[in-house]
C-alpha cells in the first residue's frame, strides 16, 4: 500500500511536471509567432572565423538573406527589423568594401514603414559615413550612396550646413552629379551661408563653362540660377531626385509618402540675386567673345574665372 502511494505521488509530480512544462513551451511558441521569424545569427567575430577566408562570398550569403528578411518584413503588418542591425554589422565585418550594401543599409534603416527617429536617421548615416571611408581607401565612391547622406541632414535633420560636404563630395567626384552643386547652394541659403551659396552657382557656371559650346547655355544657366523662385524648385528638384533613387516598388512607395509628409517651414526661402549677378565673375563670363578668340570657347570661357 506504501508502495502505490509513492507510484501516485511519483505520477502526480510527473503530471504536474509536463503540464508545467508544456504551457511554458505553448507560451513561448505564441511568442516566437507573435514576435514573427527568428533568426538566429552569429557574431560578427564568429561569423568571420566561420568563413575560413570566404569574408566576401559569406558577406554576399548574408546580404541576400537580409533583403529577403528586410522584403519579409516590409509585408508585415506588426514589423519591428529586430535583426536588421545585426545583419548590417555582419555583413560590415564580412567585407568592409561591399559598395552596394551600403546604399541599401541608408535606406533600409530609415525607410521601412516604422516611425523615422533619429536614432535611425544616425544609424543609416553611421554607414553612409562608413562606406564613404572605406571605399575611399580603394579610390571608388558611390554618388547614390553620398547623395542619400546629404538628403539624411539637409530634409530628414534639417542640418542644412551639415548637408553641404556631402553635396560637394557628390557632385566634385561625379560629372553626372554636377547639379548637386546648385541644391547645395539652396541649402547653403537654408543655413544662412550667402557666400557660400553664390561660390557654388559659380563653380557650377564654371563646370559649365568648360563644356559648353556656346554662350547661350551659360546666359540661360545665369537666368535659371538668379530667377527669385531658384531655391524652391531646387528644392523641389532634389526630392524628386531622392524617391526616383529607390529601385524596390515598395521601398519607392514608403519614401514617397514621407516625403509627403516632411516638414516645409524653410520651402518658400529664397536668396536675394543680386550679390550673385554682381559679381565680377559673372560679369567675366558674359562679357567673352566666343568669335574673337583663338582659343576654343569653352577654353577662354574657363580661363576667364
């Protein structure tokens, strides 16, 4: 009799054991389906021994696994991106040198259809910053890349003096990218940096100059560049630009609508034109002979600045 008692009790123990057991598991398993997929990622550190010295051919391995994440979550109503910091660091530590997964980690951080903070604003600059470092260090620079750090301080932070290098940067390295020189000039007004913004409509007269053939082009340049409604449509310009940058229909959608929605205090600036048209560079340019010269235009044209 002794005995069978301590059977029940050894029953009742095991009973009471598993039905704990399982509504520990039943809860966790809600959880992992409330919280979506987990993943689970080694460290950076790890990831790097793991490769045995396939970093790169590992970091493109994870850089598909973490669009296909990212493209997941985009279609996820209660979304939270848990794990995209931790793919960006992985991937960073893979291959430092990897130009396009820079240019998807700027956007992917900020443009994701949860809240713009600027916690994620600094995140997505942090490898702008990083990729334009790294890849400077093998000589090659990404425009796409750059240009999305100067949108990030000139309309996201509204730090517009702190855009402007990331304009230069851009528009110095790339013929392609010449115009940013004119958006830095609006948000160099945006700052209150009147100088600095007729020297940028000049240096672009003076790119300009050295590739046209005529002085029409460079006299209309001059009418665009000192029209009272320049800063506005610069503006205007440059937003355009920055939703036409995202290749993805849905990314495209999420920066479009925030844009939208972007603050407009400063849209209706505009910078006073006559400093500009004053100036004694200005007046060099328009008063060149294009037929009394040796000397092919674009040549004398840019020798006069």
């Amino acid at each position: 009799m002794k005995r069978r008692g301590i059977w029940i009790f050894a029953w009742a123990v095991i009973f009471l054991g598993y039905g704990l057991t399982k509504s520990r598991v039943d809860s966790r398993i809600k959880a992992r389906q409330d919280a979506g997929v987990i993943r689970y990622l080694p460290s950076p550190a790890l990831a790097e021994v793991l490769s045995f010295g396939f970093q790169n051919a590992v970091a493109d391995i994870y850089w598909i696994e973490a669009i296909n994440y990212f493209g997941a979550e985009l279609g996820r109503k209660n979304r939270t991106l848990e794990y995209l910091k931790n793919f960006c660091d992985l991937i960073f530590k893979l291959d430092a040198y990897f130009m396009a997964f820079y240019e998807w980690a700027a956007t992917a951080f900020i443009y994701n259809g949860l809240d713009v903070t600027h916690e994620r604003i600094f995140e997505s600059q942090r490898y702008i910053n990083l990729g334009i470092q790294n890849m400077a260090k093998v000589h090659r620079y990404d425009s796409a890349m750059i240009v999305k750090g100067a949108f990030n301080y000139a309309l996201e932070l509204q730090a517009h003096r702190q855009s402007l290098p990331y304009f230069l940067l851009a528009a110095r390295s790339f013929y392609q990218s010449r115009d940013m020189l004119l958006v830095a000039s609006t948000y160099a007004t945006y700052a209150n940096e009147l100088d600095i913004a007729d020297q940028l409509k000049l240096e672009y007269l003076g790119h300009l100059a050295f590739e046209s053939t005529n002085k029409n082009e460079i006299i209309n340049a001059i009418q665009i560049l000192s029209a009272p409604g320049f800063n506005s449509r610069s503006e205007e310009f440059f937003v355009s630009l920055r939703a036409r940058m995202e290749k993805e229909d849905d990314v495209k959608k999420i920066v479009e609508t925030r844009l939208k929605n972007r603050p407009t205090e400063l849209q209706n600036i505009n910078a006073s034109p006559s400093d500009f048209l004053k100036d004694t560079k200005v007046e060099n340019i328009l008063s060149v002979d294009f037929t009394r010269t040796w000397l092919r235009p674009e040549l004398h044209v840019l020798t006069s600045l």
